[in-house]
C-alpha cells in the first residue's frame, strides 16, 4: 500500500520521486521516475530534518512540519510523517509546490497508516 501512495506523488507534474525514509536514514520505500541515488537522498534528509528540528526548539519556534530546500535544478520538501519516519519529495522547477504540499498533507495519514 505504501508503494501505491507514493506512486499517485510521482502523478503530479515536476515531481520525480518519493521516498519514506526511518530517522537512522535507511529507505523504507520510494517511487522514482529516473536514475538516482535513494540511499544518499535518505541519508540526507534524515539528518537535514534532524539540524531543522534542533533549530525550531533551539529558537523556540516549536515543532517542524515541513523543510523545503530550494535549489538551482528544483525543490525537495522533507516532512516528518511519525517519530520514526519522514518523507522526501524530489521535483523539478517546472512543479506546483502548493500542489505537492496539498497532497502531502493531504495524504499524511494515509502513509502514517501504511507505515
């Protein structure tokens, strides 16, 4: 069930993969459109959410809900999905942010459930 779910992700225009990854940064599962390094990918936004969790409690800005890193070739947004999970989105330029952030809220429970 989980796969399917981040399959409909890779459905929305620019969005070349999704990725559930645990907080130790091992890929639980992903859907991807091309050729890329999953492994690194969960590796990374595992540890990026880690920094930008300790930041808001550091500044006292409370929980994190989501992490967007903008970069020259397109956006990844990271969010927490359980204590244990998150998820990565790949997209290109050429995507709708609020539409993947639509989604992804909208869609939360659904892989929380699939967890």
């Amino acid at each position: 069930m989980l796969k399917k779910i981040l399959d409909e992700f890779l459905n929305l225009e620019g969005v070349s993969a999704a990725v559930v990854v645990g907080r130790d940064g091992f890929v639980i599962e992903s859907a991807m459109s091309g050729k890329m390094d999953i492994d690194a990918l969960g590796a990374m936004a595992s540890t990026g959410i880690g920094t930008s969790e300790a930041m808001g409690k550091e500044l006292g800005k409370g929980e994190l809900t989501q992490m967007l890193v903008e970069l020259d070739r397109g956006p990844i947004i990271v969010s927490p999905l359980s204590k244990e999970e998150l998820i990565a989105i790949v997209a290109e330029n050429s995507s709708n942010l609020g539409r993947i952030r639509y989604e992804l809220k909208k869609n939360k429970e659904r892989l929380v459930a699939a967890l």
